[in-house]
C-alpha cells in the first residue's frame, strides 16, 4: 500500500512537478478572447436569455459535435431533465442509468415522476456493461403492447441513460443495439465527453437526444450551462418551447400550453460559450498530450492500471485517472489522502447511486462492477494547461 | 374608444417623446462599473458556482431588503420551486396563488407535485383579494390535525403566494393574518417588487420565505438570476443544500442525502448582480420620476386610472401601467396595438392561470377580479433611463 502511494508522488512529480501549493483537479481556463466577447456582450446590453450569442454558440456546438440542433440550457441538470421529456419518458416509467454516475443523472429521472433502475458499469469503458445489461434485461423484461415491462415491479422500461465517464465513450454502438431490441430510447448523458468521437462520430449525438454541461469543472465552461442535442427538428421545436415556458405568442398576448420550464441560457454566459468552444481543439491537444505524460509515467507501476482510450475511440480525456487493481476503499483513501496531502488534488469516483439513502431501494440489477470502479478508481489533476508542465 | 387611444398617445408622447423606432417595455441598463466587475470575475478564473461575488451578491441582497439570508439562484422560478420545499409543501398539497401571475407561480407549484388554488385579485393592488380569501376560506377550508383542509377536495391548503404585481405590494399585512388564521406557510413572490416597502418592511421578508428574480426585464439583473430571501437559519442551510445537489462531503468523497437540485447561480452572474444592486438606489429614484409624469400625463384622459402606489407602501415603480374603466378586451387590444404601432411597446397583463389548458381544472373561487384586470389593465414603457426624457 505505501510502496503504490510513494511510487505514484514520484510518478506525478514527473509530469506536474512539486506543487507550490496545490493543483486542482480541474480548472477553467479564461482568455482574454473570453474576455472580449462578453464585454461585448455586455455593451450589447442583451444579457438575459435573448440574445445574438445563444444562438451563435448554438450553432459553433452544433459544427463541433454534429448534431443538427442543439438547444442552450442553464446546466446540464436541466439539459437531461428536459432530454427525457423529449424521450417520452413519464410518471412511473423506469429508466435504466448506471449506478455509477453523478447524482444529476439520478434526479433528473426523478424529476419526470420516472424511477431509476440501476445497471452495472465495467472495467474498461467504466461506463453501462452491454453484455451484463443485455442478460439482465433477457431476463426481467417482456414485450407488451406498451413498451418493454419490468416482470418485477410491472412498469415500462422506457429509456436507458449511457453516461461517458471522464471523457472515455461508454460501449455506445452495443447499447444502441440492446436499446433497439428493447424498444427503449437511449439519452447519452454526455456531460464530461465534449470533444469525444467514437468511429469519427460526436458523443451525444448516436441516441434519440443527447446532453452536454459548461459547468466550471468542465473541457469548456460557460459559469454554469448545458446543452440539449438532438437531430429531429420537431424534437428541436419541442426542446425550445419546454425550456422557454412552452409560452406561445396569441395576439398581443403569449399563453402557455403545457407545464414549462425556465431553462435557457443566459446570453451573458453563451457569450463566454462562443469563445470557449473555439479554443476547445487547443484543450483537446493538450489534454492528450498531459494523458500521455500520465500514462509513460505511470505505466511502470505495479497494481494500477490508467484510463485510457480503446481503439476506434478518440476521447477528449477531460479526466485522467486510473484503477487500483485490488479494489479496496481503505488503500484508495489512503492515496488520495497522500497525494492530497503533497497539493496533487486527487478524488475518487462517486459513490454509487445504490448507496444514497433516496435512491436505495430502486429496482437494480447486481452491481459489482460498479462497486469495484468505486472502490478503485482514482482521478488525477488534468487541467488542460498542466501539459506544459510534462514538456 | 378611439378617442382614449388618441388621448393616450398625446400623453406617451408628452412623457417619453417620439420614438425614433420603438421604446421596448423595459430594458436592462449595463454601466461601466458592470463591465469592470464581471472582468475582475474573469479574471480571478472563477466563473461557476463557487466563488467570492456569490456570497458578496447573497451580503448585498440581505443589506439592501434587510432579510437575515438571501440565497442567490439560476433565476426565479427555481426560487420559487424550493421557497416551495422549504415552506413544507409536499406531494398532493394545494398551494392558493393568484391566478392573475406569471406561469412560473404556478409551475413551481406543480414541480412539487402539489396543485395550484386560484384566488381573485383586487383592483388596487392588483393581488390577492383579502377578504375575499377570508370569506372563501371560511367556506371551503375545515381544521383537521394536519392543517386546514379543502372540504371539497379533501386535500389539505398548506401554503399561500401572493404576488406583488408590477411592484405595487399586495396587501400584505391583512393576507399575513389570514395566513395565520388558516395556519398556511405564506410565500412571497417578490419577482417584480425589488425595492419596494410596506411600511418600511421589503416585500419578500414578511412571510416564512420570498422570492427574487433578476431575469433580463427586472429592475436589475444578473443575466438571469434569483433570490430565496429566509430569515431562519435552519431554512436558509436546507436552501443551501437543496439548490447544491444536497451534497454532504464525507472523508474524501461527497454523498448526497436527499434528492436536490443544480440552482445555485454562476459567480459570473453574481458579480453582475454586485454592481446591479449598487445602481439600485438609481434606478428607484428614476423610476419614481417616470412615475410621476405618467401619472400627471395620464390623469385627465377619462376612462383610465393609472396604477400608484397606496399610503404606507414605497413602490418600485417596475412597471407603471393603468386600468381602463371598461374591461374590454377589444378595447385593451385597439389600444395596445395602436400604440404599439407608434413604437411605445404596451402590453397586457398575464392570461389568468385558469384560462390555461393544463390549469383549467383546478381547484379555484370566483375569479371575476383577475378577469376584470386581466382585461382591463395595460402596461407602459418603463425602462429607468426614460425618466430623463419627461425632465
């Protein structure tokens, strides 16, 4: 355990160097072209969610990623909470997500009245195991004229939820697969995947909707927002009018024509959007160039294994991290507390979503994958400016 | 009819000048102090929800309407979604709000599962009826050990919003009692009525909980924005809690206790919202000068009555607009196009809650005053910079 702990400070010293005081995890990086495009905005005086910057940095997302359309939001909470509306999920449908995943993921199901079913992660991708979910859903579900039901609880299966994990793509072509051939619609919750392609095409964009965040500790931040995306243009329309309070113009009057939501992006923060996006290839160069510092670096050490990309993946390697090869809470604590302690700012995974008090008795399929990525993983400084420290 | 349009234009004309193209309903002003803050805040690389400029914008808020805690937030209706929670109000539970209010009053009731109670506005204050609440109540609510119920529903009343319109206060004082009366938690959606006072007292601090909003047409804004305004200290950490994702830090990982939500807002927003709030004092001076050459434009043409303030109470003045005599939409409708087509951007108020198809049903007393101001009342120009032009 100390001989893993010591080996690792020496091992990060070599591609960050002795910290003066602390390196954090992730930081944003601010230009001065951010700073130029919103004091424009600002001399604009359009600051609110109407704006000529919302719309630009809808479109610079959607050359980025390729996806027809894509709708700005506040954050990505209400960029998932919306893309499971636009799936057609409801009141007391299940939707299956990985245990392993930010509680986002988890609330925002919550937030449709739906229920979520937990799902194992593997080792390699650390997101949805397809071959696991795939007996398991041999197993639990059966065809009715409604959907897929759950032979359990009685309830329409209705979505699944592949998150990209640190920037490494979930298995999404054997997900999509699975999804067809249980009729449910799949969301890629691609929060920390801006910027990663598998088979040359944008996470985010291969199931019915798929969803980005620009929070602070993001590739790109906008202070806090996200993004919908989606091809169809009625789920376009649809995107617009129930993040926009499904408000409707009559007359001289508007009225509203279903619950809505208040959910678009401030111009003021799309503005520092439109300038981040375009220094995103910039933070992708240097993020593989840091992860590669990472994996030479680190390769040598017995009992751990880094994330890194599978072939026909290019991940955007928002985070780097790796595996302790016994999963062992008290050796993975023991590590970050080291490395923590000399200012390499370390984390663990989150806990999985099995284990909070709310969530504790969802219907869930045997999760020990997820419960060994918890206990083994590990994340590692990866601001995309540290590169320069491993030249 | 056509003649109080005529006279209606004389007197925008006498106030505001001719418009070169179109006066907009109301505008943010940026200054050069706004421009400085949000660069300092771009500066310092802390753009997202932590960060100095929330809490100095939290300190601002607090100094300025003398609540003991404000909660800085994405905007007002997630203000108001968890005023909702930290009122108590749960699954099932009716809520009595105005039915003459913007749709996110009554949306944020149905975020929390509970059902919205329509109650009538008065002609004064634009807000709730008190006596008629009074009457109603003695009616339909009868005592059982959980709290008043709803005899006819079965269901039990827990809380109680009124809505200060335009920034003329409800009654405040009388609904309070009521409030008590039928042991609701009284909520205050204080959206459109920062700077104004009952009898010294900011509207938003005289219930358990209240509202701001700092949305793009409000008196200040942070782009988009809002405030939970509490004075108790349990209240103000569970507010805390809910709008973080109720996140609790656990050795070296975080876990989460109950389900929260993604509400807190950007430091990039905040440090907009400091130096707003700084040109308050400005913008209510102003606005109060605008006011008054309304009132003295407007005052001779028959027919109409602009909307003051009454004794006791310092208005904000956001809006200033007027009653015809007649409630006649089409007569409401000729004047707001006539003008509208000279360039002065007038509009009605708000379609009645009950009017809208996902409302249509809910529990709800007579509503001739809301349909009576709902057709009768118009709305003016009203930016803080058009003060000068009636000097």
């Amino acid at each position: 355990m100390r001989d893993i702990s010591a080996k690792i400070l020496v091992a990060l010293d070599e591609v960050l160097g002795t910290p003066d005081t602390s390196i954090p995890l992730h930081e944003p990086e601010i230009t001065e072209q951010d700073k130029i495009l919103v004091a424009k905005c600002l001399n604009s005086g359009w600051v609110s969610t109407v704006g000529d910057y919302v719309s630009q940095f809808e479109k610079l997302i959607e050359q980025f990623t390729g996806a027809k359309h894509a709708i700005a939001v506040v954050n990505g909470t209400a960029a998932l909470h919306i893309a499971l509306l636009l799936a057609g999920v409801r009141k007391g449908d299940e939707v299956l997500i990985p245990s392993l995943t930010f509680v986002a993921t988890t609330n925002a199901v919550s937030y449709c009245g739906a229920i979520p079913h937990f799902v194992d992660s593997e080792m390699n991708s650390l997101a949805i195991d397809p071959d696991k979910l795939n007996s398991y859903l041999e197993n639990i579900a059966e065809e009715t004229k409604g959907g897929f039901r759950n032979k359990k609880t009685g309830r329409i299966i209705r979505a699944v939820i592949p998150v990209h994990i640190l920037g490494q793509p979930a298995e999404i072509n054997s997900l999509l697969a699975i999804s067809k051939r249980y009729n449910l619609k799949l969301i890629e919750d691609a929060a920390e995947s801006l910027g990663t392609f598998v088979e040359g095409k944008h996470t985010g964009t291969f199931g019915i909707v798929g969803t980005l965040s620009f929070n602070g500790n993001k590739i790109i931040t906008t202070g806090g927002g996200g993004a919908i995306l989606v091809n169809d243009s009625n789920l376009e329309e649809l995107a617009r009018h129930l993040t926009t309070t499904a408000r409707i113009k009559s007359g001289v009057e508007f009225t509203h024509d279903q619950m809505g939501f208040n959910y678009r992006l401030p111009n003021l923060n799309a503005a520092l959007g439109c300038s981040q996006i375009l220094a995103l290839e910039g933070h992708l160069h240097r993020k593989r160039t840091l992860a590669e510092s990472y994996i030479k670096a680190m390769s040598a050490i017995d009992g751990i294994k880094m994330i890194s990309e599978r072939s026909g993946v290019k991940a955007n390697y928002w985070l780097n991290g790796f595996i302790l090869d016994s999963a062992n809470l008290e050796e993975r604590n023991n590590i970050i507390e080291t490395t923590n302690a000399v200012g390499y700012q370390t984390r663990p995974a989150w806990m999985p979503m099995h284990f909070l008090p709310m969530y504790k008795d969802c219907p869930r399929m045997d999760l020990w994958g997820a419960e060994k990525i918890y206990k083994s993983l590990i994340c590692l400084p990866s601001s995309s400016f540290l590169a320069h420290l491993s030249d």
